[in-house]
C-alpha cells in the first residue's frame, strides 16, 4: 500500500505520555546492571541468549529492589496513544564502541570480555526494567533465542520489512502479530540514534472507523504470517485466519502487519476496510527520534510501530537500539487465539509466572 511516512520528518514529543526517571534511580538501574555483570561474568554461555540460569536467578531476585520510581515509570502506557517515552538512563557513546554490523556480532561482543563494551550490562539494564514491567521473554527462532534483540541496520537488508533494514520504511506493524503469544508491551531502548530516525507509533483508538468497517475487521478473513527474521516459506502449508480488530473491555485492539498480509486473497469489502484502516493509522501517526538513554514503552495490543528510512554509513556509528518483548500475565487476549500454534515458532520464557496463552 502506498504511504506517504517515508517522508514523515515531524517529530510529536508533546503528543506522547513522558515520563522522567529522577537521577537517583537511572543511577540506580545501571549500578544493579553493572553489580550483576560482574557477578555472573561475560562469557559468551551467560551473554549469549542471556538465558543463563544463573543470571536470571540474579534478575528476577534483584529486580524487586531498584526504587519505586523505576517501577512506577514501566506502568503500562496511561493514554489512548499507547505509547510512554521513558527518560532516562546515564549512557555514555564512549560505553558502546562501534555499532555491529547485525545482531550475531551484537551478541558476540557482548559475550566478549576483551571488547570492554557495555553492550552486556545494558542487556541487563534492560532485563531489570522489562521485568519491572512485566516478564521479559524472546523467540527460539529470532535473534537465536535471545531476551533482548539489537537492532541495528544490517549490510544486504536495507529494503526487508525486518529491523534490520535502513533505507526502506518499516510499514506500521504489530510485533510479532502471527503469534498468539506475541508480546503485550514492547520496549525499545536507544544506545544510539545520531541521524534522530524517527520511529513511527499509531494507535487504533485515535482511528475513525464507522461500524461496518468495524465489523468487517472484526471478522477472522486472513493470515498473518511470520516477518523475514523467522525464516521464510510459511506461506506455503495452512495458515489459519485472524481477526484484524478486536476489544479488551470493549475498547479496540489490533492486529495489523501489511507486509505480511496476502491482501490479495480477500474481496472487495475487506480490502475496502482494511485501506481505510491503514490510512487512518497513517493519519493519527505519531514519530519519535529516541537520544541515547531513552526507552520508548510501545502496547503492542493498541499500537503499530515502524520507522522512517535512513541511510546507513555502516562505518560504527549507526543507529542502536536494543528491544525487549513483554507479556502481561494479568491480560488476556480472545479466546479463540489459543487454537493458533504460531507457525511452530516457540517463545522463550524463563520468567514466566502463568502457563497457558489466554487463560
């Protein structure tokens, strides 16, 4: 589908929930961050998927003890736009070193003590503020199983519809919207955003639709199937049919990826709907350039997010975020999704609290 956010440059920060962490506790987070580091060590069996018991023994015991304004700033985003920017943690660009080419040298020099990068404690960091919010987990088959994903633009990717493209826009998507278990809230954390790209978030609640629109999405007609970063020839077997709209407490829900939609298949009255569904969220779009330090809090329930082309120079001082998948326990999704088996792709979820998809 045609979009004009390609050339979407104005940024909205008056127009997103801010929340401001008072120096104490930013101090607070990368000072636990750095005691666990040096407890458990960086080899590359503890910073590889980050899934090591032993650290997160140390997460889940300590994260309990950062102050209350870390925990009141990962509430869940409190207005209709769904999404939080969180300010915001000491960061230093002298910490990182250069920005890796993908996200397997990411992991590898986190796991390498000789690189001296702080790549691994603010993997940490992030665990620590994620299970704040909720419970952290990641995906066997994405980023080799990894809790906190780097994303960072990738030689030979620019134009996918994955994170680590650069000069194609990221079309506003769902995180992860195949999966029944996909993510409730989703944080991005900035190490670095020199150029100011812009993320793009937009909320199905600032959407207009008139009630036979409504009804029409509300309807299971098509697939999601899995993005690039899961492998490819999903499309191939059955693929079972998802509602794009649906409601928590009858307020609207989505679960949007266009990229990964064979919109073709539907007729007339869905695609119908459906465009007008896209450019309402293009209309009610809202961009966010994140500065080292800075966490973005994303509903994934609520909101679609992309991001804006750029240009990589692929010489060490790229964009670098760092992302972190959040589940909800006390949440529930519709009923009928626990039928979905997500393509067989499986979620990683050392601290989960609830077994079970929607129970």
């Amino acid at each position: 589908m045609k979009s004009v956010l390609s050339e979407r440059q104005t940024l909205h920060p008056s127009d997103i929930e801010r929340r401001d962490l008072p120096e104490s506790a930013a101090r607070a987070v990368r000072h636990l961050a750095a005691e666990i580091a040096v407890t458990v060590g960086a080899g590359p069996e503890i910073a590889g998927t980050l899934s090591h018991p032993v650290l997160l023994r140390h997460i889940d015991a300590k994260y309990g003890r950062l102050p209350d304004a870390v925990h009141e700033a990962l509430r869940p985003p409190a207005t209709d736009a769904g999404v939080t920017i969180i300010r915001r943690l000491d960061l230093g660009d002298d910490e990182l070193g250069q920005t890796p080419h993908n996200w397997t040298q990411a992991a590898a020099q986190a796991g390498d003590r000789a690189h001296r990068c702080a790549s691994f404690e603010l993997d940490i960091a992030m665990l620590l503020l994620a299970r704040c919010a909720g419970e952290p987990f990641g995906w066997e088959g994405q980023q080799g199983g990894r809790l906190v994903n780097n994303i960072v633009p990738t030689p030979g990717h620019e134009h996918e519809q994955s994170g680590a493209s650069s000069t194609a826009l990221l079309s506003p998507h769902t995180e992860d919207a195949f999966h029944p278990e996909r993510a409730n809230l989703l944080m991005l954390g900035c190490l670095r955003n020199p150029d100011r790209v812009g993320t793009t978030v937009s909320s199905v609640r600032h959407t207009e639709l008139d009630a036979a629109q409504r009804e029409t999405l509300s309807r299971a007609r098509l697939p999601i199937l899995p993005d690039v970063s899961y492998g490819t020839g999903f499309g191939d077997g059955p693929a079972p049919a998802v509602a794009t709209l649906g409601s928590d407490a009858c307020r609207l829900t989505l679960r949007f990826d266009p990229a990964y939609t064979p919109l073709d298949d539907a007729d007339d009255e869905f695609r119908s709907a459906y465009r007008h569904l896209a450019a309402e969220l293009e209309r009610v779009c809202l961009t966010a350039a994140l500065t080292p330090g800075e966490l973005l809090l994303v509903d994934n329930d609520v909101v679609v997010h992309g991001r804006v082309p750029f240009t990589p120079r692929y010489d060490g001082t790229d964009r670098w975020l760092k992302r972190v998948n959040i589940r909800l326990p006390q949440r529930r999704r519709d009923a009928s999704e626990a039928a979905e088996d997500g393509y067989g792709q499986r979620v990683v979820a050392p601290f989960r609290t609830s077994r079970g998809r929607n129970r």
